[in-house]
C-alpha cells in the first residue's frame, strides 16, 4: 500500500515537473515570438524613417539647386539688364557735363545723377557678388573665403581669425554649399550675435571636413532654439545633410557660440 502511494506520489510529482517545464518552454516561445514580432516591426519602421528621411533629402537637395540656379539667374541679370543701362547713364551723364554750355544748376544735376548712378552700380554689383562669388569658381573654397572674410572686416571693427586648409579634389556644388554655410554663420553671428570677433577653422581629415566656427556674441538657448530654429539655421542644417555632414552646437551668455560641421563631401 505504501508503496502504490509513493509510486502515486511520485507520478504526480513527475507531471508537476513535467507540467512547469512545458509551461516555461510556452512562456519562452511566446516572449521570443513577441521579441521577434516587435524586432520585426521597429525594422520595418526605422525602414520607412529612412525611406522619408532619403526623400526628405531628396526634396531640400532639389530646393537648393533651385534656389541656387535662381540666385545664378539674378546676378546674371543684375550685370547683364541693371549695370549695363546704368553704365550708359553714367557715360551719358559724363558726356553732358563735358559740354561747356550748361549752367551751373543743370551740371549740380547731372553730379547728382551720376553720384546716384554710381552708388546703384556699386550695390548692383555688391548683391550679384553675394548672390554668386565668380571668384569661387574661378579660384576655390579657399580664396572665395578669404575674400568673403577681407569683406565683413573692410573699414570695420570687425575681427574674423581664420585658418581654411587647401581642398582639393571637392565638387564645386560642395564648395558652394560650404561658402554658404560660412555667409550664413558669419550673418547670423554678427546680426543675431552682435559679435565682433570670429573664427573659423577648415581642415581635412581623411575624406571628411571639419569646420568649426566660434563667435563672442550674446548666445542663445539651444533647446528653444531646436523647437524653433530661424531660417538662417534651417538652412545650414539642410545644407550639413547634403554633405552628410552633422552639426554640433555650443551656446551661452559667457563664452558665445560655437558651431562644429563634420562632413562628408567627398562620399
């Protein structure tokens, strides 16, 4: 008897075993089908964020070369319809006040128009620069920054140091983008900033560039600023993703501001 109660015993026992190991092996199964199912659909999400972001991309790379074949269109015309026509009423207005018949009023007048004339000029050929840099095409990254440097600092009391490394081999699109970023970290740091001393370092590394841009302005708050960036930002963040490139950002009240790009232009 007490024997077929052991044997009893140890059946149940046996199945108690059995039963916990089955219920463990389920459990088990259905946490690697859930682990499985969930690794499965983030893949599938972080796919379509890459697919928007590749399309996003896409859409500001397009954006860009718009805007840039645009700002190529109206320098063109800027030299081409304005400073043309001005420069014949300039050498029109020479020619009148060489004629020694006029009166001392009609030639306060045509000195008026040329002065007009001549500062119009001047700004049409100021904004065709800013809009397009021929020297940048001409002569490279290097140059076009230094002048665009020698430009803020001209007849002001603005310092820009600065130690740009020789590229080579870079597209000139990515040259462009590039220069682009520099005009608008300088515009920004000096109209938003009110800074007064600049520097920026370009330098090569491998087959990435690293430009670093420091300023002594006021700063601003980084985390407001990335709910709600300013235009000048947005595009510098968007011309940084065409280079897949990333942009790093230090601010304060104490120190100013510092900006670092590292990309990948050569890719």
């Amino acid at each position: 008897m007490e024997n077929q109660f052991s044997a009893s015993q140890e059946q149940i026992i046996g199945a108690l075993v059995y039963s916990i190991i089955f219920l463990v092996l389920v459990t088990l199964g259905l946490i690697l089908f859930f682990y499985y199912s969930r690794k499965k659909i983030i893949e599938k999400e972080v796919e379509k964020v890459n697919i928007k972001l590749d399309h996003q991309k896409k859409i500001l790379q397009t954006t860009i070369k718009v805007q840039e074949k645009e700002r190529s269109r109206i320098a063109q015309d800027l030299h081409d319809a304005i400073s043309s026509k001005l420069n014949v009423v300039s050498l029109t207005t020479n020619v009148l006040l060489d004629d020694v018949s006029i009166n001392s009023e009609q030639k306060e007048a045509l000195n008026h128009i040329l002065d007009i004339t001549t500062r119009t000029l001047e700004s049409a050929r100021k904004i065709a620069h800013e809009l397009m840099p021929p020297i940048l095409d001409k002569f490279g990254l290097k140059v076009a920054l230094e002048e665009l440097f020698d430009e803020f600092t001209s007849n002001t009391s603005i310092k820009i140091n600065h130690n740009i490394d020789s590229l080579d081999h870079l597209e000139k699109s990515n040259e462009l983008h590039l220069f682009r970023i520099a005009q608008e970290l300088i515009n920004n740091a000096l109209r938003h900033g009110k800074a007064d001393v600049l520097q920026m370092e370009l330098k090569k590394e491998n087959d990435s560039l690293i430009l670093t841009f420091k300023d002594n302005g006021v700063g601003f708050n980084i985390h407001k600023n990335k709910k709600k960036s300013g235009i000048g930002l947005q595009n510098i963040k968007s011309r940084v993703a065409i280079l897949n490139g990333q942009l790093f950002v230090e601010s304060s009240k104490k120190t100013g501001s510092i900006f670092t790009i590292n990309c990948q232009p050569y890719g």
